[in-house]
C-alpha cells in the first residue's frame, strides 16, 4: 500500500480519475488505546463499522480483543484474521447453521437473543449429538431501549421489552453459563444521559427477573464529531456510565462491556474525490449514495470537506454533490462549504469517513473501485487527539 503524507499530497502526484480511500492507522491505534486505557471495562470492536482486516489487526495490536460480530461472514472474516480473538455474536435473530457454525467451528460462546424463540434456536443448535444442552453458553438478553439521544435510532428492530424481559431473563439463566443484559442506544448518542435512561432500564428488569447478572453490555452508541454534530467528552460517556453500573443489582463480579464501532473507526479513513462537472451550485463528484457517501444521501449525514488546489482563493459558499451513477437518488444535499471558485478538474477531501463508509460501497453501474492509500496526517476532526478540551464546570456527569 502506498503511503503520502496528506490528500493534497496523493491528488498531486496521482491525479487519480478514480476515488481514493485514505487510511490513518494512526488515528485507529489511538482511538483503540483510548478505549482500553479509559473505558472502564472490556471494549468489543463493532465489526460491522469497517470489516477491513487492516483494522482489526490495528485494534488488535492496541489493545481491542473482543469483537461483535452480526453475521457468520463477520465471524468466518475475524476469525480468517484473528484467531485469538473472542468473537461475541450479537445480532439477536440468527439462523440455527449459523448458530452451529460459530459455536462448533469458529468457538464462539456468547450470543445475543430477545425472545424466547432465538433462545430455543440457540439451545438446539449448540446441544451436542445426543441432544444434551451446551454447558458452556454465554448469553445476553438484549433490551429494547430509548434512541432520543442519537442521530439514528436503533429502538424499533431488536431487544424485549421491559415486560416481558423478567421472564426471559430467567428462561435464560437455565441455559447460560454466564448470563449478561444488552442494549443500544442508537448510532452517535449525542447525550451521555441516553445511558442512564438504559441502565435504569436493565435495573428494572433485572430487580424482577431476581436472577444473578454476570455482565452488562451498554452497546454501542459513543459518537465521533462531526460538523453540527460535537459531542460531550467520551469520558463523561464513561463516568457516568460506570456510576449507574456499580448501582445495579448484579454479581460482585460482574463485567461491563461496551461495542464502540463508529468511535474507533471514523477518524481512520477520509475520501479523496474528483469534481467532474459543477452546474450552479451543485458538484458531480465520482462517489456517492452507492459509494462511501450511504449516509451523506440517505440519512443527511454531513461530513467535513477540504478543497485540495492551492489556486482556490475566493470564500466559501454551500454546495450539493450528485454521485457518478445514473440514479437521481444518487444526490448528497449537505451542504458542504467549498471555494466558490472550484471547478471541474478539482479535488476535495471527504473525512470522518472510516465509520461505515467504505463497509457500504457498492459496484452499482459499475463504479465502486476505489484504491487504499494510507497517509500521515491527522484527521480532519478528531476526539482524541488532544485539540477538543472543555471546562470541568462544561462535564456534565453529575447526577446531582
């Protein structure tokens, strides 16, 4: 893989007609680092964020060993990587093949479920050839919980809800080896408080249940920044997330997990595109809706742009961007601020984007090659990179 120092480095030397995803393992390694060091538990890597196995071998290399995985590609692809890792499966609905390959080729013990059904189908395809129950399952009932916090819900699809989480919570407790409660708060949980409303929730749930809890997973949720999207500290995420877990009522020794996807892998990776042709204020880019820009179409996402030409010298004003394809839907409305004076012929640099963008590219009318060059420079917005600092008085934490 090559390496530059920076985009405007690559856009000189290459003049590349095609996108170019740039790589920082830098920014992933401290990212990783950041959650072991800080988080006061154990820290899953959320497969499903970036599959790049450049990535695990990163996180795995700082300090990430768990990884949660929702599908038996995820698994057989982190397994093919990191065979020392522990592969947790997450997704609560799971065929029985895919239950048996995990548990019998690949070693995985601990599974997601939120329903009695996903249970059952947990329990036949892990029993043994004499049909005798796994004595070694390490299951957690996923809860269903508020998203108001996040930027993208993720309430509606999965977890129980809190009447009927009791019962199979101790359903569960006959079959489990280790017996945890999960949950998410959605994608980019803007508030520290989203996990409060979830553990009070788990708290609930687990008073009735009265069975003994061997873990708590908070999920994913933590954010990355993004313009208009800034969020509190991580580390208030984390303080006040440990105050509630010590009130739970659970085993002594009990573990909180977290699944970070979006924090550890959205500073790694940012886009260099081409502007092909400009009408008005509008840019025709070569990537797009059915690139690594999914979420600036689908669900206007913004992300941070930077012209790469020294020669743009007039203000900024806003712009749109149709991706390459045919497809009217193919239209990022932003805005994304640029020189007024960029043309066809330039180069712009999309960051934040190794958070789902490149996992999400696809070969629709033939585009979708894109070469990986790694570079040097920082990200164009980072949570960990010293440059984000707030007055204690600003860390909300406190429940008083």
């Amino acid at each position: 893989m090559q390496h530059f120092p920076d985009a405007r480095s690559v856009a000189r030397a290459l003049a590349p007609d095609e996108p170019v995803i740039l790589n920082r393992p830098h920014a992933a390694a401290r990212a990783a680092r950041f959650f072991v060091e800080k988080f006061p538990g154990k820290s899953l890597y959320a497969v499903k964020a970036n599959p790049s196995p450049d990535l695990f071998r990163i996180l795995w290399d700082n300090g990430i060993t768990h990884y949660d995985v929702a599908s038996i590609a995820e698994v057989r692809l982190t397994r093919s990587v990191l065979p020392d890792a522990t592969l947790c499966f997450m997704h609560p609905v799971k065929s029985r093949g895919a239950i048996r390959e995990a548990y019998f080729e690949h070693g995985v013990k601990t599974f997601s479920l939120d329903s009695s059904e996903e249970l059952a189908k947990i329990v036949e395809a892990t029993s043994d050839a004499d049909g005798n129950p796994a004595t070694d399952l390490r299951l957690c009932v996923r809860l269903r919980v508020s998203s108001e916090h996040a930027a993208l819900s993720l309430a509606s699809k999965f977890g129980c809800d809190l009447t009927e989480a009791p019962a199979l919570l101790q359903e569960t407790r006959q079959y489990a080896d280790w017996l945890g409660v999960c949950f998410h708060v959605g994608s980019q949980a803007m508030s520290p408080f989203a996990y409060v409303q979830a553990l009070d929730r788990t708290r609930a749930a687990i008073a009735e249940a009265s069975v003994v809890i061997d873990m708590i997973d908070v999920g994913g949720g933590f954010p990355s920044v993004y313009p208009g999207m800034e969020p509190p500290p991580l580390e208030d995420y984390f303080t006040i997330i440990h105050q509630h877990f010590y009130a739970l009522p659970i085993a002594y020794n009990a573990e909180l997990w977290c699944e970070p996807g979006r924090a550890l892998c959205a500073e790694y990776s940012s886009l260099v595109v081409k502007v092909e042709k400009r009408r008005g204020e509008e840019l025709y880019i070569n990537d797009g809706a059915y690139g690594a820009l999914f979420d600036a179409a689908h669900v206007d996402w913004k992300f941070p742009v930077r012209a790469l030409e020294d020669d743009l010298i007039k203000p900024e004003m806003d712009f749109a961007f149709y991706g390459p394809t045919c497809d009217d839907a193919d239209y990022m409305p932003g805005p994304f601020s640029l020189p007024e004076d960029i043309q066809a012929g330039d180069y712009i640099e999309i960051g934040m984007l190794g958070a789902y963008g490149a996992a999400m590219k696809t070969d629709f009318n033939g585009f979708g090659s894109a070469e990986r060059i790694i570079v040097e420079d920082e990200p164009m917005a980072s949570l960990y990179d010293g440059s984000r600092t707030r007055p204690a008085a600003d860390n909300v934490v406190s429940l008083r």
